[in-house]
C-alpha cells in the first residue's frame, strides 16, 4: 500500500508557492511602476550665418530671389534753417497768396509787383505770374520790410499798381498767416551742413521709393535703395552767421525691390544649416536680419545682396548626449554629474520612483527626459 504525501510537505509547496508568486508580482510591480524622470535645462547656443544672395526679374533658382532692379539720378535743393544759439533779428514775413483775376483778361504781374493789406501792411510777390482771366494762380509774397508787423493773418491784398477799377476785380488774397517777421541768426557748422545734406537724401530716397513702388508688383515689398552722391554743394560756408542755408545735391539712386517672404525663408534654411550636431534651432531672429546691397545692374536687371542673420538653438531629445544607454544604472549623482558636465546642459535634476529605487532603471522606455530653457528660469 502507497504511503501519502504528508501535510507538512503540502504546506511547503504552497509556502514556496506563495514566494514565487509574490517575487513575480514584485518583478511585475517593479517593471510596472519604475521610472526615471529627468529634468534638463539647456543653454541656448548662438547660431550665425552670412550668405549673398541673387535677385532677378525671372529667377534661374530656388535660391533665387525674385525682383527688380530700378536707378535714377536726381537733382534737388533745399532751405534749412540754421538751429543753435544765435541773434534773433528781423526779417521779411512771407506766405502764399492767391491772385483772383474777375476780369475778361489775363492779367501779367511783374516780379516785386506791390500786393497792399487791408491792415497796410505791403508786400511784393517773389516771381512774375500772370493771372489768368476768371481763375486763380498762386505765388510767394514777401514783406517790403523786415520785422514782426509782417507776420499778419490771412486778409486781402489790393494791387496799388493797377488802376482804380482793376483793384475791383484783381486782387489777392490769404488762407494763412503770414510767417518769419523774425529769424534767429547762428553760426554754420560743418556738422549742419553734413546733416541736412543726410536728410536731402533721405527726402529723396523717399520720393524715389513712392515714385517706384507705383509701378512695381505689391509682392516685391523688400526694399533697399543704394544712393551715389554726385554732387554736393551749399551757398553758405561754415563759420558763416546766418539764419538758413541752402543745400543741393545730384544723387545717383538705384533701386532693389524683392520678395521679402521668398528671402526670409531662404535665411532660415541656411541658418538651418548652421545648426550645431544633436541641436534645434529654437529661433531664427529673422527681424533682425540685415540685408545690404552687394551689386546692382539695371541693365541686367539683377542684384546680390549681402544677407547676416542670427538665432539661437538648443539641445534636442534625441541628441547623442541624451542617449538613454548612457544613464541607465547610474545613481540620481553620477547621472546629474554627467549630464551637467556637457557644455549645453545648464542643469539637471532626477526623480526616480517608487521611492526605494536608488538607480536609473535598465530600460529605456522607463526613462523621461525633459528639455526646458534654463536661461528663462
């Protein structure tokens, strides 16, 4: 007769049971629940590029950049007021008026014919005009005498040179006050003489560009305007005391417009580009991008254009110093020395859980990894 197994030999099969039961829950609960969090902030790193770039009427390549290519050579003068301390002395008020002729014919004035205020005040007119029968024309009138009694407001002028019944129907009159009875004397200085020759350009490049952009595609809103002084001349010298001066220059413009969004794209490509191994450009800081004009031929109606533009990128999750094999056993010490060791990773901080796990677990996908911009912190 077979003898049966006893209890206690039960009991140890189920005790043993029960271990291997509970260890491959603890190996399950361990996989399950174990985690490495990692925390890294990043130091942003410069980025820089400088590149030329072609414009043309009809683009030969994508890197090309649609445009074109204008020039005009102007001439112009200007009256600047002298600014500084000086004397104040008088001068001759002046203003626009306008000449009515109600009479069935024209009527010629002579340059420094008489214009007589209601208040009496006369003044002459600056150049000859002759007022056209039933209209109007404009002229300058300037006071006969300097002083402040010229500065009068808008009122009607008779015409003392024409005979009684002429005065009747020729006449002038203002819309505005009269202005300048005085001036302010100062010292001319090279430095103003330099400035107001800057804004007479500036003046310029502003017509030119109005004038330009009328004729040209809404697309082409990029502009650059190159200027070529010609000449360059003034009717008061430095040193001179005077209360305005007149300037006048010859300026050679040409003209570059493009298509600005094609150019901001081909500037973040190749700053693309520059972007170091294991890093994202985080930003291209395209308003800032300095454009200046390399060459320029109307005739050929291209351009090159000198572009520099700048940005700024950090390290990104794939990067080769963030590769997980490299932090896996380490204790939460070592790791952040390593990981603070590299010269983009301002700092870095570990979390592991459940809480008794004391090193970065062997696999991978238990391992978190987040990049935040340290330098906003």
């Amino acid at each position: 007769m077979t003898a049966l197994p006893s209890a206690r030999l039960y009991r140890r099969i189920a005790i043993l049971f029960l271990v291997l039961t509970a260890a491959m829950l603890a190996v399950v609960l361990y996989l399950a629940t174990v985690r490495a969090d990692i925390r890294i902030e990043t130091l942003e790193e410069e980025v820089q590029t400088e590149f030329f770039v072609s414009v043309q009427s009809e683009p030969q390549a994508n890197t090309d950049v649609p445009g074109e290519i204008v020039s005009e050579t102007v001439e112009r003068s200007n009256v600047f007021e002298v600014n500084g301390e000086g004397e104040e002395i008088p001068a001759k008020a002046h203003g626009i008026v306008t000449l009515h002729n109600e009479s069935a014919t024209d009527q010629p004035l002579v340059e420094k014919t008489r214009l007589l205020s209601e208040s009496g005040v006369l003044f002459r007119i600056v150049e000859a005009v002759t007022g056209p029968s039933g209209g109007t024309v404009q002229v300058e009138a300037r006071a006969d005498e300097p002083g402040a009694q010229g500065e009068i407001e808008p009122t009607r002028f008779l015409i003392p040179g024409l005979n009684a019944a002429k005065q009747q129907v020729i006449y002038a009159t203002s819309e505005q006050a009269m202005v300048g009875g005085t001036e302010r004397r100062a010292i001319v200085t090279e430095a103003m003489l330099d400035e107001a020759h800057i804004a007479l350009l500036k003046e310029i490049e502003i017509g030119v560009d109005v004038q330009w952009r009328a004729g040209l595609s809404q697309a082409l809103d990029g502009v650059l305007i190159l200027q070529e002084t010609l000449e360059k001349r003034t009717d008061t010298d430095p040193g001179s005391e005077v209360g305005s001066f007149t300037v006048t220059t010859i300026v050679k413009n040409t003209g570059v417009y493009f298509d600005r969004a094609r150019l901001l794209r081909i500037a973040e490509a190749k700053l693309q580009e520059h972007v170091p191994e294991g890093h994202v450009l985080r930003e291209a800081r395209l308003e800032d991008m300095a454009v200046t004009i390399d060459a320029a031929d109307v005739s050929s109606k291209t351009a090159r254009l000198h572009v520099s533009v700048g940005g700024t990128a950090v390290l990104k999750a794939t990067s080769q110093v963030l590769d997980r094999e490299n932090l896996m056993g380490l204790s939460v010490g070592d790791a952040e020395l390593y990981l603070e060791s590299q010269p983009t990773i301002q700092n870095a901080s570990i979390e592991l859980s459940p809480f008794w796990v004391r090193r970065i677990p062997r696999l991978r996908d238990h391992i978190y990894i987040e990049i935040v911009d340290g330098a906003q912190d």
